[in-house]
C-alpha cells in the first residue's frame, strides 16, 4: 500500500461530521504551493485561497483588485501542494453577485481549472440566486457572513459586525438560509462572540469564525499574519505564533554580511 492511499483526505462530510461531534475546525489560508505543503503536513483540516491574497501576495490595501484568473492561479499551485486538507477558493469580487449565470460560470471555472475542492463567496439573502445554482450544479459552497471584505467601501470601515439588533438578526436569518440552500459550512468574520455562539447554535452545518469567539464549530487565521511575516495588521483576534518577519530579515542581514565580508561561500560550499 503506497504512503498517499493511507492518508485520509478530510472531506465537507468530514467537517459536518466534526461539527457533529464537537470536534473543533482549523482552516488557515494558503497561496502557493510551498506553503500549502508545510500547512498541509501541519494537519490543518482546511486550506483556503482567500482572496486576501490581494493584500498579502500582491500588497493591495483592500481584497476587491483580484482577479478570477489570478485566484484560480494561486489555487492550481495550492492543490499541487495538499495531500489531505479541503481546499477552498474564494470566488473574487464581481464574479457571482449581480449574475446567478455568472456565479455558476465562475465556481465552475474555479473548480475545472483550479482544482478546488469547494468554493467561499461573501453575503446572505442578496446572493441567494447565485448560491442556489452553484449549489444545485454539484459544487460544494462555503458561505461567508458578518464582516465581508468584498463590501469594504458600503460599510467604510473593517470595525466589528452586526452590533445593532437589527443586523443581528439578519446574520442569524442569513445563517439559517445558507444551510437550507446546501452550504456545507458557513465563515464567520468579526461578529460579537455571543451572537456567533448563537449562530453556531441555530444551523446543523459547522461555523468558522475569525474574530468572532471561541464557540464557532473552527477558526481560520490569515497564515502570513499568524506566522509573523507581517507587521503593524495586529487586530485583537490575531494570535502570532512566530515572529518570521525579524527571523528573515535578520537572515536576509546575515547573508548580505557574509557575502561582503567574502565568508560565503567558503571552502566546503565551492566545488
């Protein structure tokens, strides 16, 4: 039996099943295939190709210059890299909101030439057409509520979601409409903790939160954030787990010094 037959691919049936069980859901984001293998062989259940990768790959202050080629770029060189983990895309602003047809056309190309094996998109009752003919098509939907960085500039500001009453309600109306359209998991981003308790509560299909408590069914970090190769984004729900970002600059001295100075490469590294 080969080592790859042995290893057990986590599935959307998995994470239902996690949820089930109260086991906890970890998701972090990958855009490349180097990284989506150290994250894969790390055990992480869920990859995503978020469409941040316009901010940490490309440096653009908001997720909405991305491009539907230029995701599903980052996702071929991801899946290339996993051997276990669910991989899931995001669909990039303005390729499924206005245009059911559309939406279809997008998560069809982003699973036909990315690989992915499900893709995210962002919003509740608005999208409803287009989740439905995603869904009804085969193709595994990840919903996204609370804060959604696609409508950066309808709401003006990254702050914390649904506060107020009367988005609180909606977010749990949204929730419960997403798993009845046959969404197999939901992300929750930025949401006061109580009302993400509430919400993972109220549907049967697990929540990912990302900023919004401890009791979503996962969570899910930006990697580069989580790592520590990015400084000055220190939002209160980040935990670093690594400083990268002096470790490879310090690295990136030492070189440049030992290349000056003739150190390298010495006797043992010439041939």
């Amino acid at each position: 039996m080969s080592v790859h037959s042995e290893i057990k691919k986590i599935t959307t049936e998995t994470l239902r099943k996690m949820k089930f069980d109260k086991e906890k859901i970890t998701m972090l984001t990958a855009y490349d295939f180097t990284t989506a293998k150290m994250v894969d062989a790390g055990g992480v259940d869920s990859i995503l190709i978020g469409d941040s990768a316009a901010n940490v790959m490309a440096g653009h202050e908001t997720t909405l210059p991305i491009t539907l080629d230029q995701m599903i770029y980052h996702t071929q060189c991801v899946v290339r890299g996993v051997e276990r983990a669910l991989v899931v895309a995001d669909l990039p602003f303005g390729t499924y909101q206005s245009n059911p047809e559309k939406a279809l056309d997008s998560a069809v190309r982003m699973m036909k030439e990315g690989g992915a094996h499900a893709i995210k998109i962002e919003g509740g009752k608005e999208i409803e057409e287009s989740i439905r003919k995603i869904v009804n098509a085969g193709i595994p939907v990840c919903g996204h509520l609370g804060l959604t960085p696609q409508s950066i500039y309808q709401f003006g500001t990254y702050k914390v979601r649904a506060k107020e009453d009367a988005e609180a309600e909606k977010l749990i109306s949204d929730c419960k409409l997403l798993e009845e359209l046959g969404c197999f998991a939901i992300v929750l981003e930025k949401i006061p903790a109580a009302l993400a308790k509430k919400a993972s509560e109220s549907i049967s299909i697990p929540t990912i939160g990302i900023g919004a408590g401890p009791d979503c069914d996962g969570q899910v970090l930006v990697y580069h954030d989580m790592v520590g190769m990015n400084q000055g984004f220190s939002p209160k729900f980040l935990r670093r787990y690594l400083d990268l970002y002096s470790e490879i600059t310090g690295a990136v001295s030492q070189y440049v010094k030992d290349v000056k100075n003739a150190d390298f490469p010495n006797d043992k590294e010439s041939y």
